[in-house]
C-alpha cells in the first residue's frame, strides 16, 4: 500500500477568470464542482470587470 496516494486529492475542477482584456486565467483548482462554483460564485459577486466560470481539468475525448 503506497500512503501518499492514498491521500492525493484529484483536483479536477479549475475557476476560470477573464478580465476586462480578454486574457484567461486559471485561478485555483479544485476537486468537486460544487466547490470550485463556489469559489467561482464569490469572486464573481465582488462586481469587478472579469468573469469566474468553473470548467472541467479532464482532458475530453481524443485518443
């Protein structure tokens, strides 16, 4: 049994931040969904300029 596996977290959930300019940001990453539009949901609440959306790490489909 190897310990430090056993207690690696997959952190498969990243906020995403766009500012005024349209550059795009990952800001943090994060293991559920619900956590990390959490986040997403509090920094966009703030009424700055830039957009928050959570997006998926995973790679989609390809072979």
């Amino acid at each position: 049994m190897n310990e430090g596996t056993a207690h690696t977290a997959t952190l498969s959930w990243a906020v995403v931040r766009q500012d005024d300019n349209g550059n795009r940001y990952r800001v943090a990453r994060y293991a559920t969904r619900a956590e990390a539009q959490r986040v997403a949901d509090q920094l966009d609440a703030r009424g700055h300029k830039q957009l928050y959306w959570v997006e998926s790490t995973k790679a989609r489909g390809g072979s």
